[in-house]
C-alpha cells in the first residue's frame, strides 16, 4: 500500500477514538466511531486472499449495524429531547440501543461471534490494534453515560462475556484467536464494574492494553499463529519464550503479576457492593483463562518440536526492531503491583 495512503490511514484510526473521547455530543461521538470504522476496513483487506476479505466484510457488516443502531438511537433522544446529549429524562428504550450497540462494538457476548474470526483472517498486528485501540472509543461512550445504563442488562452482558471468554478459549489451537476470547472475557470485567466503579475500567482497560501489546509483539517476533508453532519459539527466541511466559500468567491474572490488580479490585468492588455470587462466578471463570494460558506456556517451554536438526540452539534472532520495546512492557506488565495503592481508584 501507498505510503501517503497508509499514514492518512493510522491518522484517521487514532483520530476517531480521539473525537470521541474528547466530545460531550452524542453526533460527534459517533462520527468518531464511523472515522475509526471505515479507516481500518483497508488494512483488514489488505492482503489478498479469502479469509482477509471475509474477516472484512464481517466486521464492516457487525459495525455499520450497530453504528446504525447508535445513530437511531441518537436520532430519537434528540426528536424527544431536542438536544445532542443524554439526560436523565432520556428514555430507557434509547439507552438500551445505545447499550446493545456499544457492545456489539466492543464484541461483548451475546454479540461476540465476529470478533474471534474476524481476529483469525487479519495479520497480528492489525489484530493488535482491533483488540486494543479499537475497543478505547466504544468504552469511552459507556464511561460518560454509565449513570443512565440499566445495571441488570449491564451485568448480564457481563457475565456472559466473562463465561464465553473463559471456555471459547479452552478448545482453541490458534494463538489470535485466544488472544479475541481472551480480549471479550477482559471487557466482561470491565462492564461488571462499570456500574459501580468506572475509574476501575479506566484501569482494567489501561492494564488490558499493557498486557496485550507486549504479548501480541511476543508472537509477531516468532511468527505464531498456532500453538504448535510456538513449540519453536525455545529454539529461535529462549529470551521472548521467558517474557511470554510471564505476560501470559500476567493476563491470567496470576499474583503477585500486575494482571492480578484488576481482579482483585473488581472483585473488592464487588463484594463492597453486595456482588458476592456475580464476583465468585468472575473469580472461578478466570481460573479456566488462567488454564488455557497455562497451556499456551507448557506449548512454548515444556514441549520439544520433533526435528532432525542437530544443532539444539538457532543463533540468535537478529530481529532488532522491539529489543528496547519488548522488555520494557514485560518489566511494566509484570511488576505493577507494589504501585496499587497509587493505581486503585
């Protein structure tokens, strides 16, 4: 692709959550949404083969729905309230789309099918910024009108993104895709929060990305897209095997890792807030991502690709381009913890 074209590409892509954030009119917001939207539909069509332009169209065909069910939605406040914002008189039915579309955005279950295939058919790093920078516009709309959100509906699509995260994952060979369950079980923490807390989304989503970003460039250095191909990554890359490792236990939420912050303050939010079934459900499904995690490690670190090659070490992967990245977000992603205090809201 053009250079010119590619740069005005990633402009508009870090210029529509921008909008978004930084707009209190509900129109404004969503033309942020639909910059975001229509920027990145290149990239994931930019390799010619069937599955990029399949991975394409269903997330263009998943977005342009629930962008016309935001934009309705807006439309209506605005015809009952004549103003571009949401008030407490707004009515419940519109909040609600509002809701429902946000989440088929976000790709929180019941609305999550197209994200671990859509995740499948694009290359990792375009997957990286679908999982991470795309989610920060959609969660920054449900930060400013959580007050008004119905907490049942809020909570549903919550647990039913933290059980659909955690047992998708387990059956799953390829690493993109356990990367997509493991991205919908995170954003079903962050809306059971949501209601109660958002400061402590705001910090489930910072510490998600911290987490994602490292492990995502982890797998691009050894080109993994399968777990039998991380089976190699001992013999290419002993130093990424080891940060790897430690992201993973991270992103399970393994104490004393920095992925164990979250957790523990969503489920002390929780129980403050009387959540005590919702908050053991939570605790006992993190257990099962924990397990497929695990399994990703046991892949690189205990297993031994059958090969004729004698030789046990490759020389050293000559690949400079994240050596100073790479261990700076693993010390980051690792060792936050002692900075809780600070952190917590």
């Amino acid at each position: 692709m053009n250079p010119i074209t590619l740069i005005i590409i990633y402009f508009t892509i870090f210029m529509g959550p921008v909008i978004t954030m930084s707009s209190s009119n509900l129109l404004l917001m969503w033309v942020g949404l639909e910059m975001s939207l229509l920027a990145i539909i290149p990239l994931l069509a930019n390799k010619k083969n069937p599955r990029s332009t399949e991975a394409a169209t269903k997330y263009f065909l998943m977005q342009a729905t629930a962008s016309m069910i935001l934009l309705l939605a807006i439309a209506l406040n605005y015809k009952q309230l004549g103003m571009w914002t949401l008030q407490q008189q707004t009515n419940t039915t519109f909040l609600n789309m509002m809701l429902i579309s946000l989440s088929m955005k976000l790709g929180l279950a019941p609305f999550h099918y197209w994200l671990p295939e859509v995740t499948q058919g694009i290359p990792m790093h375009i997957g990286l910024i679908l999982l991470t920078w795309q989610k920060i516009a959609p969660l920054s709309i449900l930060l400013q009108i959580y007050q008004l959100l119905n907490p049942t509906i809020t909570t549903i699509l919550a647990i039913s993104s933290v059980f659909i995260g955690a047992w998708g994952g387990l059956n799953q060979t390829q690493t993109r895709k356990i990367m997509a369950y493991s991205s919908i079980a995170h954003m079903g923490w962050m809306m059971a929060i949501l209601p109660y807390n958002p400061n402590m989304t705001t910090l489930n989503l910072a510490i998600y990305i911290l987490l994602t970003v490292p492990m995502f460039i982890a797998l691009m250095m050894n080109s993994a897209t399968t777990i039998n191909s991380l089976s190699l990554a001992w013999n290419k890359t002993p130093m990424i095997l080891t940060m790897a490792s430690i992201i993973l236990l991270s992103l399970g939420g393994l104490p004393p890792l920095t992925g164990f912050l979250p957790k523990w303050a969503i489920i002390s939010e929780l129980l403050k807030n009387n959540c005590s079934i919702l908050s053991t459900l939570m605790a006992i499904m993190a257990l099962l991502n924990l397990f497929f995690y695990t399994r990703l490690i046991y892949s690189m670190s205990l297993t031994m690709f059958p090969t004729n090659n004698n030789s046990k070490m490759i020389s050293h992967y000559q690949n400079l381009k994240f050596n100073f990245i790479l261990p700076t977000l693993t010390v980051l992603s690792t060792l936050t913890l002692p900075l809780s205090s600070h952190l917590m809201p």
